[in-house]
C-alpha cells in the first residue's frame, strides 16, 4: 500500500510559483533576483521548505504584489482546533 503525503507548505509553493510565471519569471532568473539559489527556489515552490518572511516579502516585491498581503504560510493547528 502506498501513502501519498502532501508537502508540509505545499500550498505556499503553489503561491510562489504560481507569481514566479505569472511574471515571466524562469527558475534560473527569479532566484538570484530573489538572493536564494535554484535549488532552494524548487524546494520552496515544492512546498518541502517555509521561507523566512523576508525572503517572502523579496518573492512578493520581485513579483510585483503587495508583499503584506500576497503569500499567507499555513497555518499551524493544535489538536483541539483541527478537531
């Protein structure tokens, strides 16, 4: 029987990549644009790593949208909330 986990911040991933090509954006340009490397950038719109919230204001800034509003990481839930 195979299990198919979802990423952690898979959600958040979709975010950022999904702006990376709404503005034109390659992997290899965005992500020194950005000051991360394209192995980072892959990990990020895979949703395996949570950006910092300066590197989600530089995604949001490079991307032009509003960088206090534009990406919302997950949020974390107790057990009593997800209940």
């Amino acid at each position: 029987m195979t299990v198919t986990t979802t990423p952690p911040y898979a959600a958040l991933g979709a975010q950022i990549r999904s702006a990376r090509v709404a503005g034109g954006f390659s992997q290899e340009a965005f992500a020194p644009l950005v000051g991360i490397t394209r192995r980072h950038l892959m990990r990020l719109e895979r949703g395996k790593h949570m950006p910092s919230d300066a590197l989600l204001r530089r995604i949001a800034e490079a991307t032009g949208q509003d960088p206090d509003s534009s990406f919302r990481p997950p949020r974390r839930t107790t057990g009593a909330q997800a209940a």
